[in-house]
C-alpha cells in the first residue's frame, strides 16, 4: 500500500527527498528525508523530518537497504507518541520518473507484530 510520495531533490548543495505521508489517520506534510553524514555502523543513513510551525521535529529514520533481487531501498520507520506502534515502509522508485519515490507499507503478519 502506497502511503507516500516523495520528490528526489539533488544539485551541487543538497541531496534529499520531499514529500507527505497520508493515511486514514494521519497526515504528515512537508516531510524531507535528510542524508546523514558522519555517522556510526549502527546509525541510520537519513533522518525523516516533519515542518511545525516553527521549526522541524525529527519523526523517524532510515537505512539503504538493497533487497534479493539487488534494488536499493530505504527501510523507513516513523514514530510518534500518539502512534501505537512505529511505522515500517520501504521507499522505493515509482517506477514511472527517475526521481519518484513511493512509500510502501505492508501490514505486518500477526505473529510478526511489534
């Protein structure tokens, strides 16, 4: 299930992807999806940020994956405390423009539950 769509923004100064998340219930807008420079084995490659009002608040992060048939992804996890667990999705290529992105989410099987 696609619950995002996203925009790869790269020149000579940045290199990010922008987009929303929107589902039956909740809606996230202006969401950028930071690289990470200078981080540890264990630490995520991008962080997920949301825009307020004022400033912007860090809502998940996410690691460059590669999948068996050899595509690169990002495994994406988004959390928030009115959430009753996190978010796990996958944003991928959208198949139709080369800096087009979806943000896949599969429920997880009930044994496989968080």
């Amino acid at each position: 299930m696609i619950i995002g769509k996203f925009q790869h923004i790269q020149d000579e100064r940045e290199d990010f992807y922008r987009g929303n998340i929107i589902t039956m219930s909740l809606a996230y807008f202006k969401i950028r999806i930071l690289r990470v420079s200078g981080r540890g084995s264990d630490d995520p490659d991008f962080r997920v940020v949301a825009e307020s009002w004022e400033h912007e608040v860090e809502v998940g992060a996410g690691w460059k994956r590669t999948n068996s048939r050899g595509c690169e992804f990002v495994a994406i996890t988004i959390d928030d405390p009115g959430l009753p667990a996190p978010i796990e999705a996958a944003l991928v290529p959208d198949g139709y423009d080369v800096d087009s992105f979806d943000l896949e989410w599969t429920r997880p099987k009930p044994n496989e539950a968080v």
